[in-house]
C-alpha cells in the first residue's frame, strides 16, 4: 500500500523537500527549499499544510537555515536564527504544532549555544533534533492508528473532512491512519470525502492518496453530507485537528462543526485523531484559538462592489460535546476532557478506552 511521504529532507540533507499539494492532483512535483522566505511561503500557500506536515516542515527548514549562516559569528548566528524561528512561527497562526515544532528547536538551540557550543555545532544539534522530530511524527501517526483501529470494523464506511492523511503528516495521517492500518489488516473500508471548500483538499488531496494507496473512496460536496448520514450510508466520521483546547474544543477545517453537529443528531460517532502536539494546554476552550482568515480570492467567485463581502476562515470550532472521542497518540480519550497545563505535565489524560 504505496504512502505519500509529503515533508522530508532532501537526499543530500541540505533541504527541505516537500510535496507541492497545489499542483495536486493534476501533476506530483517534490520541491526543495532552502531559504526562511521559501519556507514559510509554502507553510502560507499552502504547499505544505496539515498541522503536523507545517511543524516537521518549520523545524526542518529552520534546521537549513542554521546550517546556511553556521559561518556567522555566534551573536550573529543567533540573532539571524531568532528572527527565522519567529518569521517561521508566524506562518499561520491557527495550528499549535507549528509554534510547538519551532520554540522545540529554539530551545534546543539556545541551551547547546548557552553551553559553549559553536555556531555549527548548534547547527548540527538543530539538524539532529528536526530529525527526531520527524522521525517522532511518524511514530506518532503509526500510533494513533493503532489507538484508533478499533473503532473501524470490517465493512465500515467513513465520513472523512478535509484532508488528514500522510499528505498533511510526515507519516500515515493522522484521520486516515485508523483507515489505512484497517485496509492493512484486511478489513473491508471505505471512505467518503468531503469535497471540502473553498480549497478542496478533499477531493484534489484526500481521494487522490486514498486512491493511490488502493482503498475506495467516494467524494461529495460538502453539503451532500448530511443527507448522506440520513440515509444511513455513514458508519463513523473521522476528521484531524489543528488545535485541540483544553477542554476538548476542537479547531478544525470550517465544515467541520456543521458535521459534528449532523452526526450528533443522526448518532453517529464524531471521532478527532490528532497527535498529543496538537493539544493546547493554554487554551481553556476554543474561544481562546484565533481563528487564521484566508485571502478573498480563494472563495469562488462573486460580483464586485462595495457592498458585497468575503467571509472566509480557514477553521471552525466543533465543542467539545459534539465529540465522541479524540485518539490521540497516546490513546483514545473521552468526555470529559481535560488537557490542560497540569494535566499535560503531569501525563494526566482523560479516561481512555
């Protein structure tokens, strides 16, 4: 079953090299960036995206940054790779993962620089420390598939938002890795894809990896969904997050409120799989997640003029009652939840099941 490996370092280690998920899926092109501009270009335009693809991608291209002015004097080199960590961070505000992935390497690069270590000394750590990063991330999507395996029988059909699969992780998603680990273990599953406007990353990014990996998949406007629970034709929904509160709000795709609410009515379990990075012990609830508003342009077209608008946030928030469990990679938890600060230091999750 032939997986995607969207975000990654180049064969040569001097790179970030990233799937372009804007040319998807008409054409498959890997690029190489190099520079703090071009990163955090492609984090904005959204040729690398999903929350945990944006924090691998952040702390590998602030790794080639560090290896590029590794050359500087030590306050210059620290200097200029505070300013890439923060033009990083800030990329886009709504994924926790993002700012999570880059204060890591910030800290590990001030503690090693605090130690007496040279500029490329720190470099090296940074390289190292985005490896592990990386290679935590697919440990991580392995894991939250295995958590959430049991809640994909044989013969399930799944309601799926967006796109959380290998396309928005380093490793085999984060929705879509209980689907892919049941395709593995030779249960019969199938998918329904959100369209998911107004980028469609449903239908250009998630049938597309569906597909290619051999698991059938079906694809529908967003607004086809509720219909489609009503007739009985939906099992369980499974959508990612890009910041979970501490009280279990969930910020996600705008469409996935609306939902969380159809499948509540309809029964239907609500499932949220994302990586414990997400989990944002600082939010209470998701009054306090800002919320990232894309360009106008982005939403099809309407007449000019002044008294004509554009509302077009990139996330929704779905309450944390709406949602039957979130699997995390530390396993599947339930209501009430509590991710907050002292439960999180202390590893003190939820009741889990």
């Amino acid at each position: 079953m032939p997986i995607i490996q969207s975000v990654r370092w180049s064969p040569g280690g001097d790179a970030l090299r990233i799937v372009d998920q804007r040319r998807l899926p008409e054409e498959y092109v890997e690029r190489d960036l190099t520079t703090v501009e071009e990163v955090c270009d492609a984090i904005r335009t959204l040729a690398v995206r999903g929350a945990p693809a944006i924090g691998v991608a952040g702390a590998i291209g602030l790794a080639v940054v560090a290896a590029s002015i590794a050359d500087r004097p030590p306050a210059e080199f620290a200097e200029r790779l505070e300013r890439a960590a923060n033009a990083i961070r800030c990329a886009r505000p709504t994924a926790v993962n993002l700012p999570w992935a880059v204060d890591r390497m910030r800290a590990r690069a001030r503690a090693d620089a605090d130690s007496g270590l040279a500029p490329r000394a720190v470099a090296e750590a940074l390289r190292a420390e985005a490896t592990a990063i990386l290679d935590e991330d697919r440990a991580m999507c392995r894991r939250i598939g295995e958590a959430g395996l049991p809640l994909v029988p044989d013969g399930a059909r799944v309601l799926t938002h967006c796109n959380a699969g290998a396309l928005a992780t380093a490793g085999i998603g984060t929705a879509l890795a209980p689907v892919y680990l049941a395709a593995e273990a030779g249960r019969r599953v199938s998918v329904y894809a959100d369209e998911t406007r107004p980028l469609l990353q449903g239908s250009r990014l998630t049938a597309w990896e569906l597909s290619r990996a051999g698991i059938p998949v079906t694809v529908l406007t967003d607004s086809m969904a509720a219909s489609l629970m009503r007739g009985g034709e939906v099992d369980l929904v499974i959508v990612g997050a890009d910041r979970i509160a501490a009280n279990g709000d969930v910020a996600n795709k705008v469409g996935t409120y609306a939902l969380a609410v159809v499948a509540h009515h309809h029964g239907i379990p609500f499932y949220v799989a994302a990586p414990t990075s997400t989990l944002d012990p600082d939010a209470p609830d998701g009054d306090a997640i800002e919320i990232e508003h894309r360009p106008a342009a982005e939403v099809a077209v309407a007449p000019a003029g002044p008294l004509v608008r554009v509302h077009n946030p990139a996330f929704d928030i779905t309450p944390a009652d709406l949602v039957t469990a979130i699997v995390t990679d530390a396993g599947v938890s339930r209501a009430p939840y509590d991710f907050g600060r002292r439960a999180k230091e202390e590893g003190l999750l939820p009741s889990t099941a």
